[in-house]
C-alpha cells in the first residue's frame, strides 16, 4: 500500500476580484488631443503665478547697510581691530523713497557655511535639554569646544555655539529698542554661505516701525555693538530692512521658477503639435 503525504499548502492567492486583478480599471490614453492642450493649459497656469510672484516680490522694498568695515571709509572699520573687545559704530542713513510699514530687521552674514557635518553636530544635547550632569562633562561631539584654557566645561559647547551670532542692534530714531538676538537657535543652520535672518521673529517687536518710514525726512542712527568677527573668513555682516507681502519676503527665484516652467510646458507643446501635424499615424486623421 502506498504511503500517502499530507498535501501541502497552496501559496496562490484568493480567488477574489482583488487579489486576482480582476477589479474594473480605467487607463487614459494619452492621444495628442489631450497632452498638447493639457500642457498649454499647465503653461499658462504657472506662467500666470509666476507673474504675479515676480511682480509681487520687485515691489518688496529692501535696504542693506553693510558694517563689516573693511573699507576705511565705514564708520565700523575701527571695530575689525582684534585687539578691540568691544565695539560701537553709529551707521547714518536716509531713505531716498517710501518704505511701506511693517518694516523689519534683519542680519545678515555672507561666506557663512554652516552645511558642514562636523559643524553641525558639534553640540550636546543633553546639555541644551538641561541635564545638569552634562553641564559638568559635556559630550564628546562638542570638542575642541568643551572645555577652556582653564580646563573648565563650557556650556553651551560645542561649535555652533561658539559661532552664534551676539551683534547687537539699538535704533536710537525709531524707539524700537534693542534687537539682540537672544534666542538660541543650536539646531537651525543654514545650507547657504549667504543668509539674511529675521532678528527676535517671535517676539512684538521684531520690527523697527508698523508705520511707513518717509522718504527724504527720516534718518536712522543704528548704534552696532561690533561683537561678531567676521574678517578672518573673509565674509561681510549687514543689516537688512525690509517690508514684507502677502508672499513672505524678497523672492525673485520662485516667480522666475514659475516663469521657466511654464514656459518650457508651452514650449513643449508647440513642438509636440509640430510633431504630430508632420507625423500623425493615418487612423488619426
């Protein structure tokens, strides 16, 4: 009598609609009468937002004071001496048009990379999230920056906070008070070697003025406590005042990116219906 084996079961799926792929399913054909207007339409859709974006950011009105005082006519140039811990230069200005209010301060750095790895990670956690007993032993992440000459845990350590910017700012014109940066932004560096940011964003008074600055009658003493050293690196620091649109701030490459592809979609579609004109299959006709 032969010896019977148990059958084994079977891997196949269900025998249901789903599984088995039988499901009704609707595939568009992409004929020539759909694409080409569909990409004419995609053109000038984008063609239009990028207009309206480009138009938008040309009428935001921004204004840039530089005080790295390299040249020996900047009022800062005496604040580039190393030897010079502390620093105030005064920067006169005057507007020569209108400046729409909310007008808001900004700093700005240049040849400033922060997208290295090393830079980046340079910092301890634990630290910032408040262990106390990492205040006494900081990480190993924040060296050569965790401990000073006199073997002493500096706290914050590491070095992204060793190169956090300290400028201090006093309009003495527009009664905004101070605009020292004191919030400590450790995780937040930026991928770019030119960068504005907007000084105290979260708090009230992070603009100078919610009225229009008057072109031609008002001039703005900027008192700048030159802490920030930047000549070793080669970059330049400024302030940047600017109002701002319903968009966010000064942006010409968003609409100029609008304006190329939706171009190239109109483009695109010309030379398709070129191409179909000159080479359509007969049933098409």
């Amino acid at each position: 009598m032969a010896k019977r084996y148990p059958e084994k079961s079977s891997d196949r799926p269900d025998n249901t609609a789903f599984t088995q792929q039988r499901l009704p399913a609707w595939q568009p054909i992409l004929s020539a009468g759909i694409v080409i207007p569909g990409f004419v339409l995609i053109g000038l859709a984008f063609i239009g937002v990028g207009v309206a974006l480009f138009i938008t950011s040309r009428d935001i009105q921004v204004l840039e004071l530089d005080y790295t005082g390299v040249e020996s006519s900047n009022p800062c140039s005496k604040c580039t001496d190393p030897n010079v811990r502390k620093c105030i230069c005064t920067i006169v200005f005057s507007l020569d048009t209108l400046f729409k209010g909310p007008v808001f301060m900004y700093y700005g750095l240049t040849n400033y990379f922060q997208n290295q790895r090393r830079y980046g990670v340079s910092r301890d956690d634990n630290q910032l999230y408040g262990d106390l007993d990492y205040f006494k032993s900081p990480g190993s992440d924040c060296a050569p920056f965790d401990y000073d000459s006199n073997d002493r845990p500096i706290v914050p350590c590491g070095a992204l906070a060793n190169s956090m910017f300290n400028g201090i700012y006093a309009n003495t014109d527009c009664h905004a008070g101070s605009h020292a940066n004191d919030s400590i932004l450790l995780k937040e560096t930026k991928p770019l070697p030119s960068w504005d940011y907007l000084d105290n964003q979260s708090k009230s008074h992070s603009f100078i003025s919610v009225q229009d600055l008057s072109s031609g009658v008002l001039q703005l003493h900027e008192v700048i406590e030159g802490n920030y050293p930047v000549v070793s690196f080669n970059g330049r620091k400024k302030v940047v005042l600017s109002n701002v649109s319903w968009m966010g701030g000064k942006n010409d490459f968003l609409g100029i990116a609008y304006l190329v592809v939706g171009s190239l979609c109109i483009v695109m579609s010309i030379v398709m219906l070129i191409v179909y004109a000159k080479f359509k299959f007969p049933e098409d006709d």
